[in-house]
C-alpha cells in the first residue's frame, strides 16, 4: 500500500500549454508592474533638490532635536504593522484595515514561499541533481495550509468591513464634493469606480481564491490531512452538500482557476497606475514624515519665492501625493471647510496629484476628475498657486495641524499651502486686510501699526515696576506678542500675569519698544523676507539683553521661538506661561485656594497639536480646585479657532460660520460657566464668538492667569 504524501500538485490539471500561458501572462504582468513603479520612482527622483535617493536619510543640520519627529526604522515599522496612524481616530475602521492589512500580507508569503518551492526549490534541484526536490509537504505543508487559511480568512473579513463602508456608508468624510467648486463644473464619477474596482477586485481575489481551495479539496474526495486546510475544507465540504460532486467540482475549478489567476495578475498589473499604488506609497511616507516640518518651515526653491509648477515639489512631498487615499479625514477636521471655505486639504492633495501624474506622464486608470474645461488639476500650463489651485483655496488655510494629525498615511499639508502662498505674496495676490497687517508689522514691528515706542503701555496702572531686561539680568525674559502689548481686550490680562509673577518672586523683564512680532503668522503667510527680518531684529534685542530663559502668552510666538529661531542662533529655553504657572504650583511657591469652578479648555493648535504641550494648562486648572469638563473634540483633536496663518488679519465674514463660533457652539453644550484659554488671540476670536452666539452672561471667556490670580492673590485683582 502506498503512503500518502500529505500535499498537493502545483497546476494539477493544467496541460503544459496551459502553464506556459500563465507564465507568459505572468512576465507581461511583472514588466507592466515594474514599468509603472520605476516610472514613479523616477519622478520622485526628480523632485527639487533630490538628484539620488538621499532625501530618504538627509537630515537638515538646522533639526531642533528636542522637537523633531522624523521616525526611526523600528517606530516606522511598528507604526506600519500596527495601523496606529488608521486606527487612532478610526477604530472600526483601523481595525478592519489591520485584518485586510495582515491577511494580505499572509496571502503574500503563501504565494512567494509557493513560488520558492516550486519555481526555484524544483527547477533548480532538476536541473542540478536530475530529481525534483520539494519542501512543500508533510508537517509543513499542513501548517502552511492552516496558517495561511487563517490569513485569508482575516483578509477576507478585513475587505468585506470595508467594502461595506464604501458602498453603504453616508459619513461625510466619503462624500467627494468639493470644497471648492469650479465654475463650469466637474465629475468624480471615476474616483468613485476607481474606489470600487479596487475594492470589489479586493474582494473578487479573495473569494474566488477560497471557492478554488474548496472545489480542490472536493475534487479529491476530501483527503483526511486536508482538513488542516481547515477553511478550504469546509467551504468543499459546503459543496458537497449543494450536490456538487467531485467531477463537477473539478470541472468548476479548471475554469474558476483561471478567473482567480486572472484576476490577481490584473490586479497586480494595476497597483502602480490606480488608487492602488497607496499601498506601497503609503508605508513609505509613513518611514519618512516628520512633524518638525509643520513646525518648522522649510525654505522656498532656491529659483522661486514658492512653488509654481510641479517640478518645484520634493521628492518626499511627490510620495505624500500619491500615499493620499482619499480617506476623507482631513476633509471633515479642516475648520476652514466646516466653516464654508472653499479649502479641503484632500482637494488640494488629489488636485496636485492628478496635475503631477498628468504632467509626468502617468497615465490613471480611474481615479482621476474631470472638467469640461482646462481648469484646476486639467491646467498643466497653468501656476500652481492662485491657477490650478485658487487663491482663495489657499487664503483659508488656519494652518492648524488637524489635517495632518489626522492624516493615516503621514501627508504634510501645511508646508504645501505655505509654499504656493509664498507664490501668491510673491504676485501681490492678497487680501488687503492682510496685506495692511503685513506692512504694519513691516514699518512698526507689529500687526496693529502702532509705535514701537507704545508696546509697554500696558504696564501702565501697575504699582511696580517691569524690569527693562536690556539693562539687567532676569531669569526669565517674557516675549509679549502684538496682542497681549496692543490689544485693549488683553492689556488686563498681561497685567495679571506681571502681577502674579512679581508676588511670586519670578525674575522676568521686557525688552520694550525693541520686541517686534516673533513672525510665526507672517511666515505661515508666505512673506518669508519679512519673517527673517522680524528673525534679525529680535535676535539682534535678544543679543542686547541678559536673561536665562524664554517664555511667552502667545503660543504663535512660542512655536516660532522654540523651532524656528534656533536655527538664526537662539540657544535658550522657550516656555509657555502655562508652563511658568505649574511650576509656581508644583514646586510649592503658591498655595492656591479651591476656586470650585465648572470650566473647559480649549488647547490652541499652536500650544497642543504644533509642541504636544496638553498637561501644563490642565494642571493648573486642576490644582486651582476648577472641574474640568473637556470637550468633545481636545487635545490633538481640538478644533482651531480660526486665527491661525494670518487668518486674524483677513476678512472673514465670507464664511458660513466663523470657527470660533463653531467652537464655543460645542462648549455650549457642556455644563460649564467658564471658557478657559491660553492665549492671547484665542482670548479675542473667543470673546466676540459669545457676543456672536448670544450667551456672554452664560459662558465667560476667561484667561487661564485669571483663574490662577483669583486663587492666589486677593480677589479684588481680578474680576473673573
């Protein structure tokens, strides 16, 4: 009696024609693959500043290491195995892509160790010894089968969950209507059947890949060691009770092979030239993201005051294009478009994308819009900024962060709309109101266009004096912010705070009329000449001054001074006040009083999801004995209020709704008499949006020093 050899035969069935017809489709296949995919990889080789591949490690020597974010290759790879960046603000979803993610990745290795054994392991053990050899069998092969039954199984669960989504879901973030809508029309008529062919192909692949393993197992009269391949034996043992025997289902599986291998090799041939190629774009991007550019901005071309034309993009911000999978979580975290503007950082990536592929000459197969006429991602002469994607697209921008915290596949979004402004400053394309703050801030030093000479005139009405820190020694050098020195609304507020760090003992002083605006606004804007003459000016006050450390009310002012100003030559600490506030709490300085408040905390973009500062302002509001109710959407979802990017000195009355109104809405609805901020603009967009709301005598917009005076100092101080 023969022993039973416990595998299967690769192309049991097929006649030696029909093998050289796979193998033939199977080469035309992988030179369509590689065509696409070192097509794509030379044009990332092109972008600006990359003659090789070195951008993928090149550190720029002016990182500020304490705030850089770059990943290292064991973050980037556990990052990508987990699906943290999917599932953080996701679950169900993230959790579905884990399963289509790692069932993939399964089926993959089935494939390729099949491939080794049989293509590799065979040909060349015949070849050199006359025997075929093979590995594929007995205790391996039986845990090969049950391994990777159990990958198929969470692929195809993984794929179902989110066909599902697409095809039934109404959450907003699907819905591809523009933000910004052209005149003469469009059609995402083929995103949408570019988003189902992957999707049902996914799924096709998947099924007919189960339903060939059980006709197999069928055909064979159900050898007992298959049961090991225990989902294909099951989905056999379903045929044999629909009454389909085992010549039946050898006649079924001769064809359903071939529909399976057509369909996988169609799919492969179709990864670098769809929707598909995010698959390898994306984990890449993933490996080479770093916050710190957000925060940090990187310098214009060289030839151009921003950019113009495709060529004028990275390497790296070419790969971010084409990792976009049209997700639709930026769309809806954007305050500019929640609040009616036409700006959708998802529009913005898909408009560059499709322009850079056209140009490149890369054809899409789906997935691209279209116009009846040559506008916007159809106008390759056309400048990028202000011509394929409008001025006013790009004026909306808060610069906030949300879109590219949230984003899954590590796009940089704000470098990009910085970069096409500084085009549009460079042609004079602008909002007057702006354009009056910038030369205000040019000639004056400060965005209200007031005298230099007028920035202390806050300190007016204090019953000590603010020590000029040119002319003595401080331990702390307090860098106001145009606001906190000029606007009436905060005057009190900087007088406050002076007040609780002179009864505290802190050593701070002032550089008077020779602060000029810390230029965080101006840069985001796009005028980097004036942001790097604002940069020389306060270097050269800070030169003239003696001081050990930095802080500042104005988080704007304290994300440019820690990331941007180190690489000018600042070489000292930069804190938040709310920073300075906890400290006098926790080392045991003050003894606060328990103020029994009901409060919530808006985190400023700049202060939260720009420097990670969430504890400090917490603390404080806890330890001041004030009951904090957060918001629905805080931390590094909290919700901008509208002031960022120089969007404080533009019109806004364009909008739908105001962002700060749509955040003080939310508050609303909380059980909550005080709105606690802490900062200065914050303060301002805040207090008009009760005014604007019509509940000021219901919700209170209050500074966090406020609080803090109140519990420490005597409550005639301060009128909370």
């Amino acid at each position: 009696m023969l022993a039973i050899i416990e595998t299967r035969k690769i192309f049991a069935g097929e006649t030696e024609v029909a093998k050289i017809v796979f193998y033939v489709l199977a080469l035309i296949v992988l030179v369509i693959f590689f065509v696409g995919v070192i097509r794509r990889l030379v044009v990332y080789n092109r972008g600006r500043r990359a003659p090789n591949f070195a951008w993928l490690r090149r550190r720029d020597p002016r990182d500020v290491p304490e705030v850089s974010e770059r990943p290292t290759v064991p973050s980037s790879l556990v990052t990508i195995a987990t699906n943290q960046t999917i599932i953080k603000t996701k679950h169900k979803v993230g959790v579905s892509h884990w399963l289509l993610f790692w069932g993939f990745i399964g089926l993959f290795l089935a494939t390729s160790i099949l491939s080794l054994d049989y293509d590799v392991l065979g040909n060349a053990s015949r070849i050199i010894t006359g025997h075929t050899y093979s590995f594929f069998q007995g205790p391996f092969y039986l845990a090969y089968n049950a391994v990777f039954d159990f990958a198929g199984l969470l692929a195809l669960v993984g794929t179902v969950l989110l066909a599902s989504r697409r095809w039934f879901s109404k959450e907003p973030q699907l819905d591809y209507t523009r933000a910004q809508k052209p005149e003469s029309g469009y059609s995402r008529a083929r995103i949408v059947i570019g988003d189902h062919v992957f999707v049902s192909g996914l799924l096709l692949i998947l099924v007919t890949g189960l339903l060939i393993q059980g006709l197999r197992i069928d055909g064979e009269h159900f050898p007992s060691f298959e049961q090991w391949t225990w989902l294909g034996y099951l989905i056999g043992k379903g045929f044999a009770g629909l009454g389909v025997g085992a010549a039946a289902a050898r006649a079924v599986h001769a064809w359903l092979w071939w529909v399976h291998v057509g369909l996988a090799l169609a799919f492969v041939a179709y990864i670098p030239w769809s929707k598909a190629w995010h698959m390898l774009a994306s984990p890449a991007n993933l490996a080479v993201r770093d916050f710190s550019n957000v925060r940090r901005l990187p310098q214009p071309p060289a030839d151009n005051a921003g950019y113009r034309s495709v060529d004028d993009l990275t390497p790296k911000e070419l790969l971010g294009l084409d990792s976009c999978t049209k997700c639709g979580r930026c769309h809806v975290v954007c305050p500019a478009r929640t609040g009616g503007a036409p700006l959708s950082p998802r529009d913005l990536i898909l408009d560059l994308r499709q322009l850079a592929d056209h140009k490149h000459g890369i054809p899409l197969l789906f997935d691209t819009e279209t116009r009846p006429s040559p506008t916007g991602p159809m106008n390759e002469d056309g400048c990028l900024a202000g011509e394929v994607v409008v001025g006013e697209t790009l004026w909306s921008c808060t610069t906030c962060m949300a879109c590219v915290e949230i984003c899954p596949v590590g796009i940089e979004h704000v470098p990009l709309i910085v970069q096409l402004r500084r085009t549009l400053v460079d042609q004079g394309a602008m909002d007057p109101t702006l354009q009056s703050a910038l030369q205000n801030i040019a000639t004056q030093g400060n965005s209200f266009g007031k005298s230099s000479r007028m920035r202390a005139r806050w300190t007016k009405g204090l019953d000590f004096p603010i020590v000029d820190a040119r002319t003595q020694h401080v331990e702390y050098l307090w860098f106001l912010g145009d606001f906190a020195s000029f606007d009436e609304r905060l005057m009190d507020i900087s007088r406050t705070l002076a007040t609780v760090l002179h009864a505290n003992g802190i050593s701070f002083g002032i550089l008077f009329e020779e602060e000029r605006n810390a230029g965080n606004d101006v840069r985001r804007v796009g005028e980097e000449g004036l942001f790097e003459m604002l940069v020389e000016q306060n270097m050269n006050a800070f030169a003239k001054a003696s001081f050990d450390k930095i802080f500042t009310t104005d988080p704007h002012s304290f994300n440019t001074l820690r990331n941007e100003y180190p690489a000018f030559g600042l070489d000292r600490p930069v804190l938040h006040y709310s920073e300075l506030l906890a400290k006098l709490l926790f080392t045991g300085k003050v003894a606060p009083g328990n103020l029994m408040r009901k409060v919530t905390y808006h985190d400023p973009c700049y202060l939260g999801r720009y420097n990670r500062i969430f504890e400090a302002p917490r603390a404080v509001i806890s330890a001041l004995g004030c009951d904090l109710v957060e918001m629905p959407r805080h931390g590094v979802n909290s919700f901008c209020c509208g002031a960022g990017g120089g969007r404080i000195w533009m019109d806004d009355s364009v909008l739908d709704e105001r962002p700060s109104v749509n955040r003080i809405k939310e508050a609303s609805t909380l059980d909550v008499d005080y709105f606690v901020v802490a900062c200065p603009k914050d303060y301002a967009m805040f207090s008009d949006a009760v005014k604007t709301v019509g509940i000021e005598d219901k919700l209170k917009v209050v500074d966090i020093v406020e609080l803090f005076a109140e519990a420490t100092l005597s409550s005639a101080l301060v009128d909370v």
